[in-house]
C-alpha cells in the first residue's frame, strides 16, 4: 500500500514514501537516510513543503528566506534550489518543480506542470490558517 504525503496537523512533521522533515529537530531523511543540509537550504525546503502542492513565487521565498525585496536580483535562490536538488538526487526530480518566470512548487507525486494551479501568497495563507484555528 503506498503512504501518502501527511503534514502532521501539529505542523511537527512532514512524511511521504521517501522523504521526511521533523521542524522541530529541523532534520531530514530520504529514505531512511539522514541528509544534511546547510540552515538556508533547510529552510528552504521546509517552507516548500508546508505549501505543498502550492507554487511559491520567488519573491516569496526570497522575503521568507532571505528577507529581500521584490527587487533584488540575484541567483542566490537558484543555487540553494540546486544544492537542494544534488542532495535529494533523483526524489527531487520528481518533487521539486520550477515553474519558469513564477518560482517552485514542492510535490511528493508529479503532477502535470503549470495548469492553471493558484500561486501562493505566504502572509494570506498564514492568516487563513490563523483564522481556521480560532
């Protein structure tokens, strides 16, 4: 029987068929094996998989992560994207998406590419989220 990806509703935990990430030990294994990655790198891949499913655009992840504005340009987002990608190996190519000219969508199961599917804005979905716990 194959698992399905669960963010825990404690928000503690995220687990597929391969990969797992504990946000509070911030660790991550793939298949049973510890995978090391750099603070930002962790960071980075946390966030995604909060919002899986979701395309984060990237002036999203580069205010959430590195706290810059929409109008710095650098590629600082694209090489932590392929350190990321180098260690995951061949899971990322299945579960890290670029949407070209939008950003990156994290999903343990492809999906077609870009179909129309919503862009996530951080700040609503975290009020949303407020509001439903009330």
């Amino acid at each position: 029987m194959r698992q399905q990806s669960i963010l825990d509703l404690t928000e503690r935990m995220y687990a597929d068929e391969h990969l797992s990430l504990e946000f509070i030990s911030q660790s991550v294994t793939l298949d049973g094996r510890m995978v090391y990655l750099a603070r930002k790198e962790y960071d980075l891949l946390a966030l995604m998989v909060q919002h899986v499913g979701e395309i984060l655009p990237r002036d999203v992840l580069m205010k959430e992560i590195w706290n810059h504005g929409p109008d710095v340009r650098t590629r600082t987002l694209d090489v932590h994207m392929r350190r990321i990608r180098k260690k995951l190996g061949q899971y990322a190519d299945r579960a890290i998406e670029t949407i070209f000219g939008v950003g990156y969508r994290f999903q343990p199961r492809h999906t077609p590419r870009w179909a129309g599917h919503s862009v996530v804005d951080v700040n609503q979905a975290s009020a949303a989220e407020s509001r439903q716990s009330i």
